[in-house]
C-alpha cells in the first residue's frame, strides 16, 4: 500500500498485525513535537511505494502507551519490523539509510523465518558484525541499558562489580538492537544477558565476574583502568568515525548535536558516538586533548575534523562522505 496507516489505539494495532500475516509490518513509534519523526515518515511513504506489499504505519508513542510499553519504547523515533505477528527486528533514532537496508533485507528474505536454504549469506554477515562488536574495546560488556541507566538487575549488578574493581569497559545496550541481542546468544552459545567479553572472548555473565571479583582473579582477567590520555585515545579511534556530542544517536541534547546527527546520517556511512555527558572526565580532557573547546566533536581515524560548522560545510561542498570514509 502506498501510504503510511495510522494506529491509534492497542486493539487496532493487534488488528493490524494479525491481518497482516506473513507480509512485513513496519510501526514508527513516533512523536508530533520531534522532527526527526516527520523526517523518518517521509522516507517510510517512499519506501511504501517500493514495498506495496508490506505495511508501513505511525504510531504516536505516547498516546497509546500500551503498546509502546510492551515493546519498551524509551525514545523517538523507534521503528519496530513485524512478521507473523512477531517483532523480527528494531531501529532506534532517526537512521534514513539504515531504515532502508532493514526493509529491502526483510522484505526480500521473509524475515527470520526463511527457508534455510537462503539464510547463509545473512548469517554470515550478523557473525561478521558481532565478531567487531565483541572486540570493539578491550572489555566489552553487553547490557540491558548503560552503565548510566542499566534497565535490568543483573546489568546494574555486574556494572558495580566492574567499578568498584577499577575495570575500564565499554558497553552495548542489547536492548537497542534486536539483531544483536539474539544474534550474540547463537555466537557465544550464552542464552541470557549481560554477557562479558575481553579481547572478543566471552568471559561470562554477573554470577561468573562476582566469583572473579571474590577470587581477587577479576583485575587480572579484565585490563585496569586507564590514564585518562589513554583513554582519549582509546575512545577516538573506538570506531572509524567517532562523534562526540551531547546524548546518544537515537536521543540529542542540544541543538548542535542534534544537527551534526542529520548531517552524518544523510551521507549512509556507518559511525559511533560517545555521550560526553556520561563521562565528565571525558568531557573536560578533550577539550585540552584536541585543542577544541566546544562540543560536538567528530574524528575520523583518530583525527580531529571538528564541529557542526565544519562538518556542515564538508556536507554543502560534497566532500563529507569521502571524510567520513577517510578518503580524504
């Protein structure tokens, strides 16, 4: 169908699912102040038209919080991909490019369940990306929520235990990416969260870092906290294109932030963020670090290429994607 459909309540959005059957469902949890949601709309109407044979429709999160509390919407936009009733996969924040590969995979695969025969290829390419993402740092735990807000016990346990023995770590919130948090069950043959790994090997969940921690083997199993220059430069080159900002990808903070998020998500090339205001440490030594006193702050290959203004004139003269790549 060529137009974007609107749910309003919980009974009709289970209508809906339930008369769509095999064919994909695409539910924006949306909300009228944010732009971003209009701006993901747009892409939805034109992807409709692509896809007549899959539904597309706008939810608005917070008047019908029935639903958007069964499927823990935190944040808009959030998009949610049905099959047969069932969630198949999810995009937080407003991501143009990525929304688009997610409905050509789906809608071309049938979903997760597909025949096998035609499985291998996207197998392995999710291996491929949890392979990077269990070695994206030296300590990597995947949580439900962040250090900041673990959104389940066991998260907000194992995140003390790695404080309070010094351990330098980074985290992913599984909650964030539907594809990932089943995907890493299947890779490390681990079935629940959080989930531990050094150097991309699994090490395990809370009840095994607490008898770590209780052996005294914990600082030896996972690498000691930092000097904060270490730090910087571990945090710049975590990925080939880092953004320091004011919030996350799916939640800015402030305006600048907000709008070096839409100038790097128009150009589809695939980039981390740091929120600085996690981290005040962080936050501060930047600033002497690179000699740049404001934030946001964008990095490619672990160099500096600065802030809104520059990035938005790398982006009017054609050359921000090529920067992005490290083409240039």
């Amino acid at each position: 169908m060529a137009e974007l459909q609107q749910v309003t309540s919980q009974s009709q959005f289970k209508e809906l699912l339930k008369k769509a059957g095999r064919c994909l469902t695409v539910v924006h949890f949306q909300a009228a102040w944010a732009p971003q949601c209009g701006q993901m709309n747009d892409v939805m109407a034109e992807l409709s038209k692509e896809h007549p044979t899959s539904s597309f429709v706008t939810l608005e999160a917070e008047e019908v919080p029935e639903v958007s509390e069964e499927y823990e919407i935190s944040s808009v936009p959030t998009i949610l991909f049905f099959r047969g009733g069932e969630k198949v996969d999810r995009l937080d924040g407003a991501h143009a490019p990525e929304l688009t590969k997610k409905v050509q995979r789906l809608a071309a695969s049938g979903g997760p369940a597909a025949a096998a025969g035609g499985e291998a290829t996207p197998r392995r390419g999710v291996n491929e990306r949890l392979k990077e993402l269990t070695s994206a740092a030296p300590c990597m735990l995947f949580m439900k929520g962040s250090p900041q807000e673990p959104r389940c016990g066991f998260s907000r346990q194992i995140v003390g235990l790695l404080k309070e023995h010094g351990v330098q770590f980074s985290s992913f919130d599984i909650l964030s990416d539907e594809e990932v948090r089943q995907g890493l069950k299947t890779y490390s043959n681990w079935p629940t969260y959080p989930q531990l790994y050094v150097k991309g090997e699994l090490v395990g969940g809370v009840d095994i870092v607490r008898e770590l921690a209780e052996s005294g083997e914990l600082g030896n199993t996972c690498p000691k906290t930092l000097s904060l220059e270490e730090r910087l430069k571990a945090a710049i080159n975590r990925a080939p294109a880092m953004l320091f900002m004011k919030g996350n990808k799916e939640a800015a903070r402030c305006g600048f932030s907000r709008q070096i998020l839409e100038l790097l998500n128009g150009t589809g090339v695939e980039y981390e963020t740091f929120d600085i205001l996690s981290d005040e440490e962080v936050r501060q030594g930047l600033k002497t670090y690179s000699n740049w006193p404001t934030y946001p702050q964008l990095y490619v290959k672990g160099e500096l290429v600065g802030g809104v203004d520059i990035v938005r004139e790398l982006a009017e003269s054609g050359e921000l994607e090529a920067v992005l790549r490290g083409d240039s």
